[in-house]
C-alpha cells in the first residue's frame, strides 16, 4: 500500500523534531511513499535545508507572547490543512497535533498520528492544556526513546512505542570536505585552537552554565582550548538562562575564548562536528539527542550525561559519559576526551555505532500504525478515543 504522509513540524528551523520530521519524511519517499513536510514559516525562507521530499511552508506572523503564537500557529496550521487531503496526518509536537485535532472533531479527518519527542514543563494553563491535547487527541502515538515512552505510560496511561532515531551517513562523514577549510575563517574561530562544541544554543535544558563552568576550569589547565556554542533557535524565551551565562563569562574574563554562533547554516553541521576536538552535550533533559549521533558519525569524541535517553541507546563505550549536575565530572570527562587516545579511538569507534541508527528503520517502524490509520473509516471520528492509545 502506497501512502500519501503528510509530516508536520511546528518549524523551519532545525531543532530536534524538524530535523526527526524531514530524515522520516525522505525514507518514508526513499521506501515509494509519497511523503510532505508541512510547516509554519516565519521568515519566507522556507526549510533549515532542502529535503528530498515536498514540502509545504506555511506563512506565519512572528509573535512575541507565546500563548498568543500557540493559538496563532494553531489556526494557521489548521486553517491550510483543510484545503490538503493525505492518507495519513502525523505531528511532531503539540501545536501541529492541536490543528490537525480540530480537524478531527470537525469531521474532516478519522484520526492522526503524533511523536512525542519530548515534554516541556509550562506555568501557563493554556499551554499545559495544549501540550496535553497535542498527545491525548492522538489515534497513534510514537516516542523516541523508551524514558518518555516509560513517562507517557506512568504519568498519563498512554502507549507510545519506540521509533527512535537515525543518522545520515553520507552527511555525516569522518571525511572532510570543502566546508572545512573555510569553517574557522567564516565563523571567525581561532585557527590553532582544539574547539569544544556545543550545539543547541544557550538553554537552561542543554546544561550550558555548566558547560562553561567546566570550560573555564580547563582553560587553566589546557589554554589551547576554545568553546563555541551553536545554535539556538527556539520557539521558547531563554534570555534569562542566556542572561546569565553572558554575565558569567564576563566575570571570567575569558570571552575571548568563547563563540556563540546562533542559528548557522545547515551544510555546515558535519564540519563543525570534524572541527571539533570533542562534541560536550551535558543536557539535562533531552528526547533523544540527535547531535551525538552525527558527532559519532564524523569520527569525533562525545560527552554525553549518563542518564536515561542516552544510556538506552549508547553503550559505555560508545561515549564519554559525565553528571549533568556535577561541572567537575564534565571537566574530568573533557580531560578524557580531548587525549590523542580518545581522537584515534573514535575516528573508528563512532562510525560503527552511528551505523546502528538508520532512517529506514525508522520509517519502517511506523507503518502499521500508519497503515491503520488511512483506513479508518470517517464514522469512527466522534467513537471516543476508540482508537486512541490515551484513556479518554
């Protein structure tokens, strides 16, 4: 059965379940389904990059107070998806599973999909109350890791399989290319420096207070070394996290040895992982973590929390592994990492385990779910939950 996905994202820009989004959306075309990536635009400028699938770039009005842009990107959203018609629906996060379930109360759709990737903590009513119908309206529901199906289960009797991830290969190489050579000039990075990467921009959840913590105490030990923090772009308001990291490293007197890029170009991910002495990714919280498979891809050595989701997927000795809420461990972990030993050891090492997570399997764990849903009959829109993997 050849099926018409449409995958919709809350974004352009690539977070983790953008990016998640379009990988799924290209094997599920790479496997002959017809699949389209479906997302609110703010910029015009459409996708972080160009997938191998279509896309649908919805135009949305920025919006500083975020319970005023959810019930915006909600409407938007919806009020596109009417005019589509797919075999299948399936949002990556709460604001595209609330407009596709207006859809469904309204009679247009018989059900839809949504992963959940992860669970944010909200003060605000409105946006609990989205989060939470983003997933309880689902027909189906996917995780990524088996820490949130486990929460899911526990917390709101919800069954929500594991998909998991993938990572591209021939984007993610030990092999350099003409994007590394021109990366530290562009970026205006130190040419004879050991750069420790951070990706995900500077957020309470990526741990990066403790990040730099950790940095400046090596810096004593190690001043050949240079922290660079990318990424960033979220929906969320970080600027008190960030606040407080600028004012630290001010104190430090030490910002010259800092780079905060933003947001930067797609096709320049795989470098800034090979330009990398070591990718530090000393998260809190995460769905899955991307960034550590595509840094293992390159070749480059990974510090990652051990804690669950990683501790699932990784081994101990896939990773260098540290406390998230111990700077001291992070430095002894990043004395590890930056040791010739550790450069050679995962030059071979992180290849072979990056090749365990492919994006075919991926897509091929979600058809039966999927296969279910285009044959939904449209009587069953208002059978209360009978499908659903939420208790009503």
């Amino acid at each position: 059965m050849t099926l018409s996905i449409g995958i919709l994202t809350h974004s352009t820009n690539p977070r983790g379940g953008v990016v998640h989004g379009m990988a799924l959306a290209e094997a599920l075309c790479d496997a002959g389904h017809t699949a389209t990536l479906i997302a609110p635009d703010t910029t015009g400028n459409g996708f972080f990059r160009t997938p191998r699938c279509g896309t649908r770039c919805i135009p949305a009005v920025p919006e500083t107070d975020l319970p005023t842009l959810v019930e915006r990107r909600i409407r938007e959203i919806r009020d596109v998806l009417r005019g589509e018609h797919f075999d299948v629906l399936h949002a990556q996060d709460p604001l595209s599973a609330n407009a596709v379930a207006d859809l469904m109360e309204e009679g247009r759709i018989a059900g839809f999909a949504r992963t959940i990737h992860h669970l944010d903590h909200f003060s605000h009513p409105v946006l609990v109350a989205r989060q939470e119908r983003g997933f309880m309206a689902a027909t189906e529901l996917f995780t990524v890791s088996a820490l949130w199906e486990r929460a899911l289960r526990d917390d709101y009797r919800c069954e929500a399989p594991v998909v998991g991830n993938g990572v591209d290969p021939v984007r993610f190489s030990p092999v350099p290319t003409m994007q590394d050579a021109s990366l530290r000039t562009r970026y205006h990075l130190p040419a004879e420096r050991r750069l420790i990467l951070a990706v995900g921009g500077i957020e309470r959840r990526k741990n990066t207070l403790h990040l730099l913590e950790a940095f400046l105490a090596l810096r004593q030990e190690q001043p050949d070394v240079h922290l660079v923090v990318v990424g960033g772009a979220s929906l969320l308001d970080h600027s008190s996290y960030r606040t407080q990291f600028m004012a630290r490293l001010r104190e430090s007197g030490e910002g010259d040895h800092v780079t905060v890029t933003g947001p930067v170009a797609d096709e320049d991910m795989p470098s800034f992982y090979r330009q990398a002495a070591v990718l530090a990714y000393p998260s809190a919280t995460e769905g899955f973590g991307l960034c550590p498979l595509e840094a293992l891809a390159c070749g480059t050595p990974v510090v990652v929390p051990e804690i669950a989701p990683f501790t699932e997927h990784l081994s101990e000795a896939d990773a260098l592994w540290c406390r998230p809420d111990d700077p001291n461990t992070l430095l002894q972990t990043l004395r590890d990492a930056l040791s010739v030993q550790s450069r050679d050891r995962f030059q071979i090492s992180g290849p072979a385990t990056a090749r365990r997570f492919d994006w075919r399997s991926v897509a091929s764990r979600h058809l039966p779910a999927y296969r279910r849903l285009a044959v939904l009959p449209r009587a069953n829109v208002h059978n209360s939950g009978a499908f659903s993997p939420c208790p009503k």
